[in-house]
C-alpha cells in the first residue's frame, strides 16, 4: 500500500509499518506516524482496513503506536532512491547521538547539484521543506530528517 501524501512510497518503504501480527485470530497491524500530528494517518489506517478486507481478513486491528518515535533512519534505501527519482531529495542518514543537524548540503534531485538552497523550512507536507537549486534553478522538495 502506498503513501497518500507520496504515492511512489509504500507505508513499508516510508518506514511507518512497524509490524502485522495474528492475535487471537485477528490481524493486527502496527504502524507509526512520521510524525504526531500526520494527516494522513486516518487515510492510512482506512486504507489497510480495507486492503486487509479484501484480502479475506476483515476487521483487522489497527494499532497507532508513538514509541519509539518514527525516524527517516526506519526508511528503506529502495524508498530513498524511489524518492530522488520522484524529485523530492532524500533524507540524508542520521549519526548516533545527532539531536541538532545544522547546515547540511542537500542535493538536487534533478542535476544532482550540491548548491542549493533552503526557501521555506515547511514544504508541501510537513516532514518536507522546500528548497531550489542555484545550478538548474529547479525548486524541490527535501525530506527533512528525523
């Protein structure tokens, strides 16, 4: 199943399927938010209902859990090029112990350019930010780590 907000990742590559277990003869799938207040959880979580419906299980469990807390670091390099590819530059790999990440080059999806620039820290969702490069011109969005 794919992401509603980025429809080239799927809820495994994007990192936010934590699990599908059997209970007691009920599906139960966990998930995470990539953030507390995403929209698009409800969508999601419809979503699996029904694919998991369709699929001869119906009334499978959903469960929303916040701990441990969704990192960019949960996301699969399958899922960071699918990103590149659809012109949003990925997240860049997290180091143990980073709380603050000050300027970083990002990369420009499109000519690969590492002379960017940052014009908004909030994007076309939340987790992005929107940047431009000073090379091609083009404007993209970033995903930003977590």
């Amino acid at each position: 199943m794919n992401d509603p907000e980025i429809p080239v990742l799927s809820i495994k590559d994007l990192g936010i399927l934590r699990g599908v277990r059997q209970e007691a003869g009920e599906v139960v799938v966990t998930i995470t938010p990539t953030y507390s207040g995403c929209p698009a959880m409800d969508t999601i979580a419809d979503d699996l209902r029904i694919a998991f419906q369709d699929a001869g299980y119906p009334g499978a469990r959903i469960e929303l859990t916040l701990s441990p807390a969704w990192t960019t670091d949960w996301m699969s390099e399958e899922g960071k090029a699918k990103l590149s590819e659809y012109g949003i530059a990925p997240p860049s790999p997290r180091r143990e112990g980073d709380r603050l990440r000050l300027a970083m080059a990002v990369k420009c999806p499109r000519c690969h350019s590492l002379d960017t620039r940052e014009l908004s820290r909030f994007g076309s969702t939340s987790c992005k930010a929107l940047y431009q490069c000073n090379a091609c011109l083009e404007p993209f969005d970033f995903f930003k780590a977590l």
